[in-house]
C-alpha cells in the first residue's frame, strides 16, 4: 500500500470553520475516496498548518486519477478555498507530492 502526504495552511481565523466542514464532509466526496482506493485518511493541525496523510491501497496514481476525474472533488476544492490555501501542482492538478524520508513499522 503506498502512502500520500500533503501541507497546507488555513487562513488565519478559519481554523472551526475549515474543522466543521470536515465535519459535515459530504457522503459523495467519501464515495469518491472510497472509489480511489483511499484508506486511513487523517488530517492534523499545529497553528494555521495542516498535514494530511492517506494510504493508497491501489496506488497513489491510480488514487489521483479518480480524484482528478471527479466533479466532486472539483466542488469541494472549490469549497474550501476561502478558509484554506493550497499549493497544486499544475500537471497533476493535486497537491504536490512528498517524498518519504523515513518510516518505522
């Protein structure tokens, strides 16, 4: 199972804004990340900074992929974008990919 990480920031103030949308996440976007093979998916806050990690069970392309089809996730990004800033990468039109630089199982 391979395994995705990604930064972010919240924009000063969104913080229970941006937690209460999490909250209230809508069932077509996790249909969506269950389609993708999406497994484990977590996300962490320290200050305006968010770290998301997420297993692939069938792949981190093959997760993108679906991601990058969907309309849905189009909406929620879209959503999203006035309590947080993210950096995508413009080919793949998702957040830029993190290298592993170590790992204790």
């Amino acid at each position: 199972m391979e395994r995705y990480a990604w930064t972010a920031k919240v924009i000063d103030g969104k913080l229970p804004e941006y937690i209460k949308r999490h909250n209230e996440i809508w069932p077509e976007l996790v249909d969506v990340l269950e389609k993708a093979g999406i497994k484990n998916y977590t996300i962490w806050n320290s200050g305006n900074t968010l770290f998301g990690y997420y297993e692939c069970e069938k792949g981190v392309d093959y997760a993108a992929k679906i991601q990058a089809q969907s309309p849905v996730v189009d909406k929620w990004n879209a959503y999203m974008k006035d309590v947080m800033i993210m950096e995508m990468d413009n080919d793949t039109g998702a957040q830029p990919l993190m290298k592993q630089v170590f790992l204790m199982e």
